[in-house]
C-alpha cells in the first residue's frame, strides 16, 4: 500500500485550505479503530473531512458520507463535545516537511483558536490528538504511555510534545544543481537510495515516479549518470519543488498507485481527495475483505468439521440400532428351545423360524437360559430408546449442516473484491452468524427494524430484456424472496444444493420464454456451489409456492409445485447480461 508521503500531504491540505476554509463543525463520526469524519458547512457546500491513523493507511481527504449506524467510540464523542459548532479557521503544518497537521478550531474566524487537533501522517506511528489553546492533551486516537515510549508520552493532561526533528538535509529551491549533484553522488550507489539518504521528506513511491519521468532506472548507480542523466533528473527535482512551493498539483492514477505529480499517469483525476479517498478506500476495504473472508471461512470449517462428526457419530448408531430386532429374534429363539440349554454354555446354535437355517447366539456362562434371553430383550429395548432419541438429533444436526453449507456456498461465491459491496456482503455474514451465536462479538449490535437491509443484488437482464435479482448471503436471499419478490415473480434454485436464491421479475401478463427461463436456471446454477459441474438441476416455482418453515434460520426456504431445468453454469459470461 502507497503511504502518504509529505508531498500528497501538502497537497490534500492545500486543496482543503483553499476549499474548506473557514468552515463549522457539525458532527463528527467515528468509522473504525482508526478512522474519524468531520461534517463541514461552508456558506457553499458540507461534506466529511476524513482523518485517519491507520498504521498502513494514514490519511487525511474529503470522504464519503459515514453508515447510519450509531457511533459507539468515545474518541469521537470526545472530539464533538469539545468542537461541536465551532468553526475550522486554520489548516497547518506543525514546521516545514513535517507530516504533522494543525487543525485549528474557534469561535469564529479571524478570533484565536481554542482547540487544536493533530493529525500525525506518519505511517506505524500515526495517531490524532486534540488539545486545547494551551496544548494540553484532551484526548488521543492512540495514548502513548510512558512505558511505551519514554521520548514522547502521549496521554490525557500532558503537554503535547511535537514529534522529534529532522535531522537530514531539507530540500531547496534555491540550491545549485551542482551542490545537489555533489551531495547525492558522494558516496557512491543506486541513485534511488542516495536520494533518500541524502534528503529529508521524500518517499520511495516519488522517486520511483521521479526517476521514471527522467527516463533512470532506479537501481542505476550515480557513478554510471553522464551529464544529461544528471541535467533531466535535476529538471524534474525543481518540477517536484515549484509544485511544493505552488500548490499546482496533478493527481493522477499510475499502474501501481497514484501521483500529485502527474508523473506516470495513466488517467488523470479531478481532484486529490476523490484521489485519496478511492484509493485508501479501496485499499482498506481489500485488507478487511481477505481477513475477514479468511476468518469466516476457516471457522466455517471448523464447525462444519465437528458437526459432520457428529452425524457420522448418530448415523453409526442407527445402523447399531438397525440390529434391535436381531436381538429380539434370538431372545425368543432362545426362550423357545430352553430344553437345549446346558450350564456354562457360552454359545447356542438354533435353527430360525423362519428359514430354518441355524442361528448362534452367543451366551453368557454365569447366567441361565431364561437370564440370557432376558439380557438379550433388554438390548433390543435399549437400541429401540436409542433409534428414538438420535433420529431427532440426527434430523436437528443435518439441518445445521444445511443451514451452514449455504453459508459456505455464499462465502465461496464472493471470491475476490472488487468493489465496497462486496466486503458489505461479507460483514452481513458475519453480522448473521453473530446473531446465530456461531461468532462472538462483544461489540456487536443487534439489527435496528428501522435498517434498511442491504439490496445490493447480482442484476441480470435475460435475452428478452427481463430482470433477474441474486441473492448474495442468506439476508439478502431472505430480502429478495419475502420482501422484495412481487406476485408475478419465478422463483429459482439449485435443486438440494446451497446456493442463491434467484428471482425472474415478471410484471403481470408477460410470459417468459424458454429463452429466459434457461438463462435464468444457468444463473441459478453458476451461483450455487455446483459452480463447476457442466449440468446443475434448477427448480423453478412461482412465489406463493415457496414458504419459510417457523424458526428457520436466514435462507432457508421450502417450495412445492415446481418444474425443473437442467442450468448450465459454464454458458454463464459474468458481466454478460448484468446491469
């Protein structure tokens, strides 16, 4: 990931400076661990300055609007409490190329602030800090004990103590290209890492675009750079500091991240917080994707695992208790030839009823005949109690087995990210698995009835220009079937087989064609965890045929009257067909 380096920093702020300045604080919100927004009204527009401190993520832009979930950080609460209708009056930097911003709060503007809030940019060790006029800490994102850190302590009531100097060299403006040239090349090595040595306030990802512009490899080494090497790196070195001095950026997207240079550019952007803000988005959103998918995954499985076990463990003792009439048979064999009983016999051989051939059943010495047949009719009572008493569990553990399938299927569906809807997807699995007590979360919330539940559906449109919706987890399965379907609708699945529930939108009066049909029992294939197979059988029925059983959990869904198709998950073209 591109951390923000004291370039793109200095030019975020000065394209807030120029459009948020003087602005009132309305709210402030709290994201994540790391992640606070700012509501700002100007006499023109409100939006949310986003300010994080996440160690690989460190930013600070114009973002999007926050959830309407309730906020539940004290953080943020502290921060309101203390800046709520006051106005941001100034954005500083704490000195020359440091990567530490002053928001500053007052009354109003032209009056002296009364609060300060710190955003530290500086990657592992990022953090926000909020201190009144005299800068003693109110608060801070990360408190900083003095166990943890014994140069600077950063906790409640402390004098807050700006983050240690510079000690390099700054760059200039005005210094020659020669005493620039001499600098870098005195000891000799790759050119990249000499200017990083050398200088104070440049990051690795601008050299690389730096270099690139002028055309060096940055692994050249600086003995190897004739005259014109060193004539257009100088070139794009003054480019680099005129921006710096300006505030005339380029923001741009490159094949790996992005520039304020325009160095590299591969599409050009309006501006650096739509920039910053889709690009440390998205970033985010990926990191949180691959974990928390790894994490519902692997705890899928370890459930799955244990509960597969179990009915293994009952199946085996149904096929035990399959054998209950054998006992009762050989007890009444036995009670019906007593005669041929003899003391210490451990086995008798008699003939069946039935068939007659011979039956051994074996004995115990110590007992009589009439007392071993009795032990024999206890058995067949005790596996009789046992089929009655596992059948249920048996029935209760499979129907879990079911339940979690379709979640594994869903989980398996969503493979890689690609946009903030597919991590939203995840997180209402692992929101429906809390609320099914197979996760624990402390912090977790029940669903307020006033939410709006997530509608972000596969769509589809068939070959007659009909609209297909697929459920993406068991809420939006659940959503689309019991909400959203109308009366006209069809409804499909995999025959039992997890996967999505897919509805066919008809408006009253149409008449989908076998076309349609097919291309929707395709869908209903892809989506469902026969992914792979070449043929998949999709039923399809109308919607007052499909119930949901009383206390079923999420997704699940029983139909009758239904007809099937044979899908055919691999005619399916992703994005082919879909809105």
């Amino acid at each position: 990931m591109q951390p923000v380096d004291f370039t793109t920093l200095t030019a975020a702020c000065s394209e807030i400076r120029a459009n948020w300045l003087p602005s009132r604080l309305e709210q402030v919100y709290q994201r994540d661990r790391y992640t606070i927004a700012m509501a700002l009204r100007t006499l023109k527009q409100r939006d949310w300055l986003e300010i994080s401190w996440h160690p690989q993520a460190a930013h600070i832009c114009i973002g999007d609007p926050p959830p309407r979930s309730p906020d539940t950080f004290t953080f943020s609460q502290q921060l309101i409490h203390q800046l709520s209708g006051l106005a941001l009056v100034a954005i500083e930097a704490i000195a020359p190329w440091e990567r530490v911003i002053d928001l500053q709060f007052a009354r109003r503007p032209g009056e002296s602030a009364l609060y300060h809030v710190y955003a530290e940019i500086m990657g592992k060790y990022s953090n926000v800090i909020l201190t009144d006029a005299s800068n003693i800490i109110i608060t801070a994102a990360h408190q900083v004990s003095q166990q943890q850190s014994s140069v600077r302590p950063i906790q409640t009531g402390q004098f807050y103590e700006t983050p240690p100097k510079l000690t390099g060299t700054v760059p200039s403006l005005s210094e020659s290209q020669q005493r620039w040239q001499e600098r870098v090349s005195l000891v000799p090595g790759a050119i990249k890492r000499q200017l990083l040595k050398s200088y104070s306030g440049l990051s690795a990802a601008l050299l690389e675009l730096m270099l690139l512009e002028a055309n060096i490899a940055p692994e050249t080494s600086t003995d190897s750079l004739n005259p014109d090497d060193w004539q257009r790196l100088f070139e794009r070195w003054q480019e680099w500091l005129q921006a710096l001095d300006s505030s005339q950026f380029q923001p741009a997207w490159t094949k790996d991240g992005y520039t304020v240079m325009g160095w590299g550019g591969v599409e050009n952007v309006k501006d650096i917080q739509e920039l910053l803000n889709r690009y440390y988005s998205n970033q985010i959103n990926q990191q949180l994707f691959s974990q928390l998918r790894h994490q519902l995954s692997q705890k899928l499985n370890n459930i799955l695992t244990k509960l597969r076990n179990k009915a293994q463990t009952f199946k085996t003792r149904l096929q035990q208790s399959d054998q209950a009439d054998e006992y009762r048979q050989k007890a009444d064999l036995l009670m019906a030839h007593l005669q041929n009983w003899e003391p210490g016999m451990k086995e008798i051989i008699l003939s069946d009823f039935d068939t007659s051939l011979p039956v051994a059943i074996a004995l115990q010495p110590d007992k009589n005949a009439v007392q071993n047949a009795q032990s024999l009719y206890k058995q067949h009572q005790k596996l009789k109690r046992a089929r009655s008493a596992v059948e249920p569990l048996l029935l209760s553990v499979q129907t879990e087995i079911e339940y979690l399938e379709q979640v594994e299927a869903a989980i398996a569906q969503i493979d890689t990210y690609q946009t903030a809807e597919d991590l939203r997807t995840l997180e209402e699995i692992r929101e429906e698995l809390i609320g099914q007590k197979y996760l624990e979360d402390p912090e977790y919330r029940s669903r307020s009835a006033n939410e709006v539940p997530s509608t972000n559906f596969h769509r589809y449109l068939t070959p007659n220009g009909f609209e297909v919706l697929i459920g993406r987890n068991n809420r939006q399965n659940d959503q689309l079937t019991f909400r959203v379907a109308g009366d006209y609708d069809l409804w499909f699945h995999a025959q039992e087989i997890p996967g999505s529930h897919v509805l066919l939108r008809l408006e009253p009066g149409a008449v989908a064609e076998e076309a349609d049909l097919q291309f929707v029992a395709n869908l209903a294939a892809y989506y469902s965890r026969a992914r792979q197979s070449d043929q998949v059988p999709v039923i399809y029925t109308q919607l007052k045929h499909v119930y949901k059983p009383k206390g079923a959990k999420p997704g699940i869904a029983i139909y009758k009257q239904e007809s099937i198709l044979w899908g055919k998950p691999q005619m399916v073209i992703i994005g082919h067909g879909a809105e």
